[in-house]
C-alpha cells in the first residue's frame, strides 16, 4: 500500500467498543487477575505491565511508523534525543568507536562529546563520503552515524553508498532521519541503514506541539558482530539466538525504556500518531512552497546565496534527487552578513523559532542560535556563516510568504 494509505490506516488497534481513532490510555499500570497471569506475563514480556516499558497507545504509533518506514521493529521514545541515546547505549561499549558526518544536528555532537566520551566511546568526524568514511573505519568502528540531510549545510549524503560499505565492515549504518519526515521524505532503510533514529517533535508532529522520537529497525544478519548480543541475558539466553534481528530493539527498550525511563507519554503518542496521518500532504506542500520561494528569491540582488536541494543547480541536488520524494521543506538565505540578517529577521512579519516542520514558517540564524556554542571555525566547517539564515516552510499562502519575504529583504 502507498504512504498515505498507511498513514491513515496502519496501527488502529481494534477497539472494544469500536472507537474510529486511536483512544489514550493514560494508565502507569496494568493489573493481573491471578499469579499466574502475572507470573505469565514476566515471563513471556507478552501484554502489558507496566507503562514505562510498553502501553497500547505508543505501541499504535509503533506500528504506524513500522508501515511508514518499512520497518521490522520501532521503538517510540520520550525525544528524538531520548531515541539517538537509547540507540547508541544499545550498540556502543567502552573502547568502541563511531565514525560520524561532520556538521550533526548540535545536540548530537553534545552527546558524542560530553555524554559517551567519558563513558569511553572514541568518535570521528568525517565528510560523509565513501571514501573519506572508509579511511577513518577501525577495528573498533560499531557505528557510522549520519543524517538524511544535513542541517543547515543542506546536504544529502549518498545512503546506498554507505550502507553498502557498512555492511561490508560490519558496521551499523544509524541514520538521523528526522528530515526524512517520518518516511514521507525519505525511508533510509530501504536504502540499507540498519537503524533509523529520528525527532517526531518535527514534521511527523507537524504543530510544534510535543516532542517525541523514534528508532527504527531491520532485517540484518549484523547484530551477531556485537559481543552484548552474545552474551547471556538475565533470563539467561543469548539475544542473537533467541530473538534474532529483534534483538536490537528488545535491548534499546530495556535500556531506554525498562531501565533509562525515557518513555513517551500516552497523550503525546496520540497526538504524533495524529500528526502521521498528515505528514505526507503537509510535507509535499511545504517542498512545492519552499520550491517556489527558492526560485523566485534566488539571484534577488539582496541575497547573497541561497540553497535548495530541489535547485538543479544545488551541490545537493543529485542526491537528493536520488534518496528524497521531493526538494523538501526547508531552504537556506545568506544575506552576506551578521549586520544584513539582523535586519532581514528584524523586518520580517514571520515567526523566528529554533524548530522545524511545524505548521507555521519558522526563520533562525544558526550563527547565533543553535551554532552559537561551535567555535567559529567548526560553525564555518558545518555550513553556517553569519549571514545565513534557515527557513522551515509552513503552510501558509506561498504568495503570502513570497511577499513577507519580500517585504523584508527591502529592509536589509
Ligand atoms: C530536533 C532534532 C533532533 C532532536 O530531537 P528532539 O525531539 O528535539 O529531542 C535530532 N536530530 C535532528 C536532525 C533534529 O532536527
């Protein structure tokens, strides 16, 4: 069945009462009747428990994205934060290492930098480039990270290039895909990751209204490289054995979920398995807005630069043509200066946010936001000039942005 079919179809559990949507079970606890049904469902981890660990609402969200994404498994978390952490936790050991793109979403490189450092895990920042990525691979390599498109640079890396080359090492491909949209954008599991992680606080909520995150798994030979899925596990079988390909998802649920408590409230696994059922209208909306607006601003006398991965002339745009179903949402202005931004988002009549894919257009200047902590040179190595500010297209009028755009760069 094609995407939007499945957004709106795929997950409704069937309801006792024939409830047409998804109901909210706000409920920490599920009860047994007799020991023995307790007893059963320890033993078996079947039914449910506990809501820390597992509850009928976020497990409807479960199944949406597994159809979304073309996944074997999914687990929803608190926060795309909360899935990158309980993904890397449930891959990476003391004296692994990860080979990771250059110019990660900022929060991702705190993570790599203040959190798994310490706790032992080496990193390298590479372009992620075949070739670059296979000088930097090492025995110790467990992950290659990177993202469907990088933000703000804008670039798509060459996903079958490099799930190619991490399966020949061994290694897992982890994909950031929070622009892929929920798959409404692109499905790097198709093109061979083995793990997608990724922010439904985005375009998959699609308000600006909860955060939320997701990771997401495949069919693979590959976890029976990983010494913890080897190893006897409190029930004392070994996770490759007993589970499979499944044995990664089950670990990242008992680490992020069981153990680590980063789980999705009921009420926010509503409101994003709602978001779903639109993201694919909104997301091919805002790439033809953000298509528009690209065309007809670019080569404006006062913007210096301007990237769109849907440009044919964009250093992007073969990839993207290649991973994504359309240019996507979000573009880039470079006003040429800190002095000419100031006064381009001073003038403008639009919302400035550090968020994405909500239902309004959102401008930031990367510069002094969400790069600001970067020194200057690794903020110049990632894209981000003083100059430059980034637009995530709502859905508003496309003449009615052009406009305000326009109306603004007068301004500047
Ligand atoms: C926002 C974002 C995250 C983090 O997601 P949260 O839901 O805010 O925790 C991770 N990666 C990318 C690319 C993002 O844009």
């Amino acid at each position: 069945m094609e995407y939007t079919t499945l957004a709106v179809l795929a997950g409704l559990p069937e309801d006792p009462h024939g409830a047409v949507g998804l109901p909210i079970y706000a409920v920490a606890a599920y009860g047994f009747k007799t020991l023995e049904e307790g007893q059963e469902r320890f033993a078996t981890g079947e039914g449910y428990v506990y809501a820390r660990q597992k509850d009928p609402t976020a497990k409807a969200l479960e199944e949406r994205l597994k159809a979304l994404e073309g996944a074997l498994e999914a687990v929803v978390l608190a926060s795309g934060q909360a899935a990158t952490f309980a993904a890397l936790l449930s891959l990476l050991r003391p004296g692994d290492e990860v080979v990771a793109a250059k110019g990660l979403f900022g929060q991702t490189i705190g993570l790599f930098n203040q959190v798994l450092a310490p706790m032992g895990v080496g990193v390298r920042y590479v372009d992620p480039e075949p070739e670059a990525v296979r000088g930097a691979l090492t025995e110790r390599t467990r992950v290659l990270f990177v993202e469907t498109v990088a933000n703000p640079a804008l670039l798509v890396p060459d996903l079958e290039a490099l799930a190619t080359l991490a399966e020949e090492a061994g290694v897992a491909l982890v994909v950031d895909n929070t622009f892929g949209a929920a798959g409404a954008l692109c499905r790097p599991l198709a093109w061979g990751a083995h793990v997608v992680v990724e922010s439904l606080t985005k375009w998959a909520s699609g308000h600006g209204s909860v955060l939320g995150g997701a990771v997401l798994s495949r069919e693979t030979e590959l976890w029976r490289n990983y010494p913890q899925f080897l190893q006897p596990d409190l029930k004392g079988q070994i996770p490759w054995e007993a589970l499979r390909a499944r044995c990664f998802p089950e670990r990242v649920r008992t680490l992020g979920l069981s153990l680590c408590g980063m789980a999705l409230s009921p009420f926010n696994a509503y409101l994003l398995f709602q978001g779903l059922e639109t993201v694919a209208l909104r997301v091919a909306r805002m790439s033809e807005t953000a298509r528009f607006l690209a065309e007809r601003l670019q080569g404006h006398p006062k913007v210096k630069a301007l990237r769109y991965p849907g440009l044919p002339e964009d250093p992007a745009h073969r990839n993207a043509r290649k991973y994504l179903a359309s240019g996507g949402p979000i573009l880039t202005l470079d006003l040429g200066d800190l002095e000419r931004a100031s006064r381009f988002l001073g003038a403008i009549r639009l919302l400035k946010a550090a968020n994405l894919g909500d239902a309004r257009t959102l401008l930031v200047h990367p510069w002094t936001t969400t790069h600001s902590r970067l020194k200057e040179e690794a903020r110049l190595q990632a894209g981000v000039t003083p100059g430059l500010v980034r637009v995530s297209v709502g859905l508003e009028d496309p003449l009615d942005l052009l406009a305000l755009f326009e109306e603004a760069l007068e301004a500047v």
